[in-house]
C-alpha cells in the first residue's frame, strides 16, 4: 500500500515541477525553439532533395536499408527459406547487371582531335574517370596478350595500357616506336596525341602497314599452339579496330563513299567481329550519302528479332517509315479522316523505338541540349540516346516533317505501357539501373535524364511537412504571443494552459530529436 502511495506522490510532485517550469516560459522561448526547429528541418529538407536529385535516393533510406536494418535484425542465413530468399536476391542482383550491361559506342569520338579539344575550349572534362577507366579495360582487352613478353614494344605497350596519366602513356607509345614499327603505339598516338583528324588518320595508315604484317605472320602460325592462337586474335582485333577507325577518319573527313566502302569490306572480311558493331557506322554513312534503300537492307540484316537491338536500329527503322508519310502528315487531318496504313505503321515504329529507348525524342526535338557522347553507352539509358542524337539528328532534319511526325506521336507511346513498369509491351521491361549507371558515364554538367521518373521519397516529404509545421508554430507564436503562450487568454483553465504548453514543448522535442539524430547519421554513420 506504501509503494503505490510513494509512486503517486512522486508522479505528483513532477508534474507539479514541471508546470512551474513551463508556467515560467515566456512566448520568447516558444519563438526560438520553433524558429531554431524549422531552421533544421528546411536544412534537412535542402540536403535530402539534393542528395536524391543527385543519387536518385533518399539519404535515410539508404541508411536504413544499409546501416539499421541489419542492427535491428538481419536475415537468418540458417533457415531454408532465408537462404532461398537470398539466392532469389542474387539472382536478380546478378539479372540487374546484365540488364545495366554496359557497351562500347561505336561512333566514339578521338580523345585528342575531339575530346581535348572540348577541354581546351571549355575548361569541361567530358569523360568521366569510370568512362575511362573503361577504354582503360577494352584497349587492354583488345590489344593485348600473353605473349606481349616475346617482343619487346609490346610489352612496352602492355603497360602503357595500363598507366593512369595520358602523357606517360603517350611517351611509352613513343618509346615503343622507337624499338620496332608498333601498330599499338600507333593507335594509342592517334587516340590521343593527334590534334586534328588528318593527322589521327595519318598515323592510323602507318599503324594498319605495321598491324597487317603483324596479322600475316600471326594467321601463318596460329594453329602452332594456344599461345600463337591468341596472339593471332590481337592481331586481328588489332587490324579490324584500325580499319574501322580509318573509315571513321574518311567519314569525317569528307570522304563518305570511301568509309562506306572500307565498312562493307570490313564487315565482309569479318563477319563474325560484332563486338565492334560496325553496321551502326555503316548505317549513319549510308543516311548522311541519302541512299535509303540501302540503309533498308542493312536494317533486314540486323533489326532482327534474335539479335540485340539498339537505339541507331529502333530509330532507323522508325525514321524510313517516318519518311514515307510525313512530308504530307498533318494532325489536324489525321485527327478527321483517321490514320492511312503507312501512316499507322509509322506511328507505331515510333512507338517501338520510343519504348525502347525514351530519352531520344527530347534531344532530336531539342527540348534538352546536347553534349558530347561518352565513349561508352548504356543501351535504352541516356547515354545512348546522347550518342544516338549527337550523329543522327542531321538525318531526321533532313527528312521533311519527320521531326513534326515525331513530336505529335512520341509521348502516345507511354500511354500503351504497361504500369507498373514490370511488365514489358514490345521489349523487357525498363531496366531499373539506368539511372545509377548513367551518372557514372555522363559527366557531372549534364542533367541525367531518368525515366520513368521517381516519386518523392517518403522523407523528403516528412521533411517538408515537419518544416512548415514547425514554421508555423514559430510565426504564430511570434504574431500572437498571448494566445500560444503559456498563458491563453481564450481560456482560464490551468490545467488546459499546462496541458498545451507540455504539448508544444514535446513536439519541439521530438522534432529536435529527429533533426539531431539525422545530423548524427549524416557525420557518424
């Protein structure tokens, strides 16, 4: 009986402390506690919605998900159907990757007769470290093999291949030269020490007379061993990456019937080097010579349903059927008497192209400034669609009315996709990695375009609403002292004028809470 008795008198004599002490509060302390609460909250809200425009994510969120749920009770690998959870997590952890696979572009600019020259221009890197860190990759993949060791240049170029800085790997390019005609050290001074084109073409013609001396002997000796096999696939990756890259220089140059001619022959000797994907140069040599019917042939070779498809082919082939209706194309007309067949059918091969790759029709219409194309793409992201517009938007200006066709149907196409998104109409479903992969490609100038676009996080939204609250409370508090003080004039009840006071004060303690545990995450976790 004594306990309870104490117990009650306790919680008496603290509740009776502390309405003395808010009784004492004067309106001042209410203004500055709110004020300094919504301060927070706004600084809250400004980071929270630059860290998603940024990263696309919430900053709680991935904490949460990163840092606390494991604390607050991860997953039991023992159990058989945590662990099949978690191989299911795997398998689309591993399925996510494949979709967000990223490729090489094949109508990649030069480093030092384009890309530098931006730079010097601009004071913009236009390549990012991890676009780069990748040709780092491919040249290595390509132009280099076990057997480097066995001649000297190239085992020179086996680590210039590999140096960060661009001037010790252009000096290892000439160290190289100066032991033996190198069709690598070629390469590598074309990419990136010529300023202009003619001289990249220059020096590429002096690296395909060292590469195709270099392929005979290799082709004469490359069943002799495995050793001799692969050095005999360097070689040629060697020889066909200097073709293509000499018909490039002549299509830049001018010379587009030549480029078209050393295409098809390369193709024709190389039937089986996709990798390159050389048809997508062919393709835009061909619309810049105007010679449609060809352009055709090629896309029945290639826009076929089991090979891979890309943003130069869906475009293509929706630009051919564009081009058959649209210099008479009118909506208004269309709108009464209907659309004929070939009208029809190209409406839907803008669709198709548009579905599968979204970002292109705002850089064809100009509704988003263009910038150089990074030297890898990420199909049906933005990358691709920037490389796909930066060489193509010629072709669809020069075809009369196609971009007019263009701009009344391309948003149609949203309206016959399935939502949500995990369902596919004409292709798979939109890859969800896009975004993340893209702003590592594409340099930090340039607005990512992201679709479909994201919600508002939950936090950010908390965030705002926690912020107007409490700006609230603070204007009124300052407006009208007498009626949110601790003293309500409207009413005489004491027990109201402390119930309330104890009311403000908590939720400004919870706020502050809040404010000063996301603070602690941000500079401790």
């Amino acid at each position: 009986m004594t306990k309870p008795f104490l117990i009650c008198l306790y919680s008496f004599c603290v509740f009776l402390v502390v309405s003395m002490f808010l009784n004492t509060l004067t309106p001042k302390f209410y203004v500055a506690l709110t004020g300094t609460s919504s301060l927070i909250s706004g600084l809250i809200l400004i980071f929270e919605w630059w860290y998603f425009r940024k990263y696309g994510t919430s900053f709680i969120e991935q904490v949460s998900v990163s840092h606390l749920r494991p604390l607050l009770g991860g997953v039991d690998s023992s159990s058989p159907s945590n662990s099949n959870a978690s191989n299911g997590e795997a398998d689309s952890s591993r399925q996510s990757v494949s979709e967000c696979k990223v490729w090489r572009n094949p109508l990649n600019l030069f480093r030092g007769a384009e890309y530098n020259r931006y730079t010097w221009v601009t004071g913009r890197e236009p390549l990012t470290y991890y676009d780069m860190n990748l040709s780092a990759q491919d040249h290595q993949t390509f132009f280099t093999c076990d057997s480097d060791h066995l001649r000297p240049a190239d085992a020179i170029m086996q680590k210039a291949w590999r140096e960060r800085n661009p001037q010790a790997r252009i000096s290892a390019a000439h160290e190289a030269l100066e032991l033996e005609d190198c069709a690598t050290a070629y390469i590598l001074l074309a990419e990136e020490e010529a300023t202009t084109i003619m001289e990249a073409e220059r020096l590429f013609k002096q690296a395909l007379k060292a590469g195709e001396g270099c392929y005979r002997r290799s082709q004469q000796l490359q069943h002799h061993g495995t050793q001799y096999e692969a050095q005999h696939r360097r070689d040629t990756n060697v020889l066909v990456y200097i073709k293509r890259r000499l018909a490039m220089c002549s299509r830049k140059l001018g010379r587009t019937r030549e480029a078209v001619k050393m295409m098809r022959d390369l193709m024709k000797e190389f039937p089986l080097l996709s990798m390159f994907n050389i048809h997508e140069n062919l393709l835009e040599s061909l619309l810049e010579l105007q010679n449609y019917a060809d352009v055709q042939a090629v896309l029945a070779k290639y826009d076929d349903i089991s090979l891979p498809k890309s943003a130069t082919i869906c475009y293509t082939a929706a630009l051919l059927k564009a081009r058959a209706v649209s210099d008479k194309f009118s909506p208004e007309a269309a709108s009464r008497r209907g659309l004929s067949t070939a009208e029809m059918n190209a409406v839907e091969a803008i669709h198709r192209a548009v579905e599968f790759n979204p970002h292109v029709p705002k850089y064809l219409l100009e509704m988003k400034s263009l910038i150089l194309p990074p030297e890898h793409i990420l199909k049906r992201g933005d990358s691709e669609a920037i490389a796909y517009a930066f060489f193509h938007l010629q072709h669809w200006k020069r075809v009369e009315g196609a971009l007019n066709l263009l701009h009344c149907t391309w948003e149609g196409t949203f309206r016959m996709i399935p939502y949500p998104l995990e369902k596919g109409h004409l292709f798979y479903p939109y890859p969800i990695c896009t975004e993340t992969a893209d702003r590592e490609l594409l340099p930090m100038f340039h607005e990512v375009s992201v679709y479909p676009k994201k919600e508002l996080p939950f936090f950010i939204l908390f965030t705002a609403g926690l912020c107007s609250f409490t700006a609230m409370l603070a204007l009124l508090t300052h407006q009208f002292p007498e009626l949110m003080g601790v003293k309500i004039h409207l009413s005489h009840d004491a027990w109201f004028n402390k119930s309330f006071s104890l009311f403000a004060c908590s939720i400004c303690q919870y706020c502050s809470l809040f404010q000063f545990g996301y603070f602690y995450l941000i500079f401790i976790i």
